[in-house]
C-alpha cells in the first residue's frame, strides 16, 4: 500500500475505517473498544465521538499509546498513522500478557469533523488540561494586538491596517514572539484565537476518563500525541511539555533517542504553551508510572501563513458563512495548512511515524515485531 493512502478522505470515513480494521485484529490480538460520543454533531450529521482501540492486555502493567486529532483538523496526518499502524505493525505484533497497544482516534473529533483545530467550544484542547482556570490569564500583547488576531470583518483595508501593526509588531519584538502571543493561549476571551477555555472540555474528560479506568495499572506507558503546523514542510520534531530536568523528559529521550524538543524550554520550535495535554495525562496515570510522552510535530507551511489560517477561521466561525465562496476558501486553506495535499508530505509523515512507534515497539517490554 502507498503510505499516502493512509490518509482518510473524512472523519468519518477515517472513523469507519479505524472500527473496522480494530475490529478483524480481535482474534490475533483481543481488541477492547470504548467510544465516547459527544453531544454534537459532524457536517453530515453523523457521531462524532472519542474512540479508544486497545491491544493485547485489559489493564496492561506496560502500554503504547498514539492518539490523534487533539487539533481537529491535525487529526488527517495522526489518523494516517495509525490507519498503518492498523494495517502493516498489529498484524505482525505479539504481545506477552500484561502488555497493550492503545491507539485513540481523534481527541477533538468535532475539529477533525468540521476542519477546525478547535473544539465544538472554540477551544484548544491543548491549552485545556489545566486543574484550575484563570480567565483574567491572557498575555498583555495579546490584548493589545486584538484586532489583529480576532479582525472583526475582512474589509481589504482595514485588514491592511490589522497587518501593519503585526509587522510593526514583527519589527520591534521578532516573529518569535508574534507566535507566542498568538499561540500560547488565553483564558480570557471565548471567542477569540487560542482560548483555552473556562473549565475542562467533554473530550478532555473522556481523554482522562479512558486513561484513568485503562491503564490503572500501569508501570510504564509510551505515548505520542500527533500534530501538524509547525516547521519546515515534512520535518518532524517531537516536542514535550515537560521541562528538560523531568523523569518523563528523561525517560522519553531514552525511548526516542535525539527526538525530544521541550517547548517549556526553548530548544522547540514551539514557544511555551499553557495547559497542554501531557500534563493533564501525567497527572492522571497512577503515581510510579514511568511515561514518556511527546507530540511529534510535522511541519508544514511557515508560521505565519498558519496564524493567518487560524485566524481566519476564527472570524469565519463568528462571523461569516461557512458555505458561501469566502467561507469556502477559508476551510480548503485549513485544510492545506494542517493537512497538506502534497503525496510527499504525505508518504514522508506515514513513514517517520511508523518510525517513531517502531522505536517505541522496540523498548516497550513484552513487545515483539517480527520483520515483516
Ligand atoms: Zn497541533
């Protein structure tokens, strides 16, 4: 199989596949699934639910987990992977008693439904795993560039206007800082780029949910949380919310050797970022647990076209219509941005995930992969 055709055409095409494929692996591998479904639904009126497929042992002592989506619209490239990892490493995986893989597809299945990085709330599930919320926390140059980020109409001057301060801006602090205003998250303003919300989403619930009951008793747990965006187009790095001086950034260079980026650090592409998922996953696996977590982050198109996509697709979701030609336009450029058409890109993307989960095959005791 091409490694491009791991790419789904839809959610919910790639939702249909990913029950199908769990399901013939029950008899090699004894497939557990649990779904939780939102409230909401997809443009075509279907489910749009949280979908847990796991591997082997029912309450494994060692697991691998790879999730997808937590960006919607991201959820193309993650869902690719594991629509491989489905169909080229389980069938040839053996699993000794007490060891499971755990695949989750799509985090944020309204996003990935509906071509947004955001959730049904206009939240960002990766600034959402806080235990508690400060809705005055919003970076001051946030305030001050807020026009410029959440355009209240796409009128060509007033958006010439809106560019001339983020370039001024750009000038005098650097593009650096341009994204981490954009990008780090803020509490403050529902409607606007970046909220990260007011109290934990459903998904993220149900993400916490699922780890609490499934690996209640693990010891040790690899997992990669894929996304797309950032860095040069088909690069990868796999960057962690975890501090340099950590056991989980220490246990995770161990399992992807020369891989792992923190972004609380600097040495990512990604600036610093509030509320991201891992830290909500650490915090919510049983205390012992080694874990080593990283978001493996696939480059796409330079920063700034993305915000301006981001962006857009905020205003378009206040304020315009979807259906109508602008609306159009801004959706397929959502789609580029995260997802790109390119048959490179995405033969690159499948082959170095497959890579990534073949490392962490390879350490994850009880483990084996035959060649194929
Ligand atoms: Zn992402």
């Amino acid at each position: 199989m091409d490694l491009a055709d791991c790419f789904p055409a839809s959610y919910t095409a790639s939702r249909e596949r990913f029950l199908a494929a769990a399901r013939a692996l029950a008899p090699r591998l004894g497939t557990t699934l649990d779904s939780r479904a939102l409230e909401v639904r997809g443009p075509d009126g279907g489910t749009l639910a949280l979908d847990l497929a796991l591997f082997g042992a029912r309450r494994p002592t060692h697991a691998l987990v790879v999730s997808s989506g937590t960006h919607g619209v991201e959820g193309y490239a993650g869902a690719a992977i594991q629509h491989h990892v489905l169909a080229e490493l389980l069938p040839r995986l053996r699993l000794a008693e007490g060891t499971a893989v755990v695949l989750l597809h799509a985090l944020n299945p309204y996003g990935f439904a509906w071509g947004r990085r955001v959730n049904e709330s206009n939240v960002d599930l990766n600034r959402n795993a806080l235990e508690h919320f400060d809705a005055s926390l919003c970076d001051p140059d946030y305030e001050r560039l807020f026009d410029a980020l959440n355009p209240p109409d796409l009128d060509p001057a007033a958006e010439a206007l809106r560019w001339g301060r983020v370039d001024a801006f750009v000038a005098e602090h650097g593009e650096r800082r341009y994204q981490q205003v954009a990008m780090g998250g803020q509490y403050r303003h529902p409607q606007g780029v970046q909220y990260g919300g007011a109290g934990r989403e459903a998904s993220v619930r149900h993400l916490l949910a699922l780890v609490t009951e499934h690996l209640a008793n693990a010891r040790s747990v690899r997992w990669l949380d894929v996304h797309t965006g950032l860095g040069a187009s088909g690069d990868c790095e796999v960057v962690t919310g975890a501090s340099p001086d950590s056991d989980c950034y220490r246990f995770s260079t161990e399992v992807w050797p020369g891989w792992i980026r923190s972004a609380a650090s600097g040495e990512s592409l990604a600036t610093p970022l509030h509320g991201l998922l891992d830290r909500g996953i650490e915090a919510a696996l049983p205390s012992g647990c080694r874990f080593a977590f990283g978001f493996p982050e696939f480059g796409t198109y330079e920063p700034m076209r993305m915000i301006r996509a981001i962006r857009t697709d905020n205003w378009l979701h206040a304020h315009g219509d979807r259906d109508d030609a602008t609306g159009r336009a801004i959706r397929a450029e959502m789609l580029e941005v995260f997802a790109p058409a390119s048959h490179d890109w995405r033969r690159r993307v499948v082959a170095t995930g497959a890579s990534l989960v073949g490392q962490a095959l390879a350490g994850l005791p009880g483990a084996t992969l035959p060649p194929p």
